[in-house]
C-alpha cells in the first residue's frame, strides 16, 4: 500500500470517489471511505474518512430536485383547453394550479430542512468520532517515537553496563594477580636460619660477662691476702 499521506489530498480523493459513482454501482450516499482507500491505494485513516465526507456533501449539495417534463403535445392540449376558457376560469385555474405547486414546494422544503437537520447532527457526531481518531493516531504516533527513544537509551545502558561490568572484574583478576606476586616476594625477602645457629637472645646477658667479673672478683682477694 502507498503511504497515506502522499494520497489523501482532496482533489484525488474527490476524482477516486467520483469514479466509483461513474461505474454505476453506488450513488454518491453509498460510497464508502474503504473504497477511495482501495482505489488510491492507501490505507484507510481519519483523515481520508474526513475528505469523504466532504466530498460527499458536496456532492449532495450540487444535486437539484428533479422536475417534471411535461410532453409538447399535452402542453398544447392544455393551452386549446384554456383558450375555450373565460378569463375567470383561467384565473381560477392558474391560481389552483400555483397553490398545489406551492404547496408541494412547502411539503418538499420541509422534507428537504428536516433531513438537512438530521444530516447535519449524524455529521457532526461523526466528525467528533473522526477527531477523536485523528488525535488517537498523533498520540499513538508521539507514543511510538517516545519508545523507540526510550528503546535506545535502554541499549545504550545496557552497552554502557556490561562495559562498567568487564573494566570491575578485570580491575578485580588484575588486583588478585598483584595480591599474589607481592606475597610471592614477600616470601623471598624472609631470612632463613640452619639448624645448629643459634638465635641471639637480646634480652638475656652474656655468660662470659659473668664469668670474668666473677674472675677479677677472685683475683683481687688473693693479692689482698698475700
């Protein structure tokens, strides 16, 4: 189907309905917004049911009741009739014959008001059907361009998420690898002692000390008793 909007404007829509009165098998009050949609090749919306309309109505406008033919041959045998008539018949003729025309013409007036009443209200109603839809369709087409923004925000983020996730679980394994190979040094750098070294003990005083104070302490009474 072609766009809508490339095929909906009123005078391709006024030549597709008038084309589907010409083929005979509707009247203008019969055609339908799904036939100009097919014959133009578009999809049916508010708008095209809209143009339809009007150019339904205008269509109904143009229309003018039909009159009455009256053959040439009893038109002149009415005119011999009046002719043998006096002028007070005649008069009384033609006034009879005025008044049943205007009273057909009040009868057809009326008919003709009424209907145009009943019309115009059935119009109205369905042209606030008609907005209605149109705005339903500039909503649902405002919706449809909020979600698919809405749509590329969610892929970004979710780009920008599993980004954020890769750079913390390789900040994670590289911190582990460091972790790991400063305790590895951190084992090298430990002294290793043999088995038969001892261990100096800071706190404890030397045993040679003693014994050589002990020494002189000895020593110095000998001299003394000598």
């Amino acid at each position: 189907m072609k766009e809508s909007e490339n095929w909906t404007r009123q005078p391709k829509v006024d030549e597709a309905a008038d084309a589907i009165v010409a083929t005979g098998k509707c009247g203008v009050i019969d055609v339908k917004g799904y036939q100009v949609a097919k014959a133009l090749g578009c999809e049916p919306n508010g708008e095209l049911y809209t143009k339809v309309r009007d150019w339904r109505r205008r269509r109904q406008d143009q229309a003018v009741l039909s009159t009455i033919v009256v053959p040439p041959e009893t038109e002149a045998a009415l005119d011999d009739a009046l002719g043998r008539m006096t002028g007070e018949v005649k008069a009384l003729v033609i006034r009879s014959i005025q008044q049943a025309g205007s009273d057909f013409e009040r009868s057809k007036t009326l008919q003709i008001v009424d209907a145009e009443r009943r019309r115009d209200a059935a119009e109205a109603e369905t042209d606030n059907v008609l907005e209605l839809w149109q705005k339903t369709e500039a909503d649902l087409s405002d919706a449809s361009a909020k979600i698919e923004e809405l749509e590329k925000k969610l892929v970004a983020a979710s780009s920008r998420e599993t980004f954020l996730a890769g750079r913390l679980e390789q900040r994670n394994a590289d911190w582990v690898t460091a972790l790991r190979q400063e305790t590895r040094d951190a084992e090298h750098r430990v002294p290793s002692y043999a088995p038969d070294v001892a261990i100096p003990n800071p706190g404890a005083v030397p045993v040679t000390g003693i014994d050589s104070v002990a020494n002189d302490a000895s020593g110095g009474s000998t001299d003394d008793a000598g």
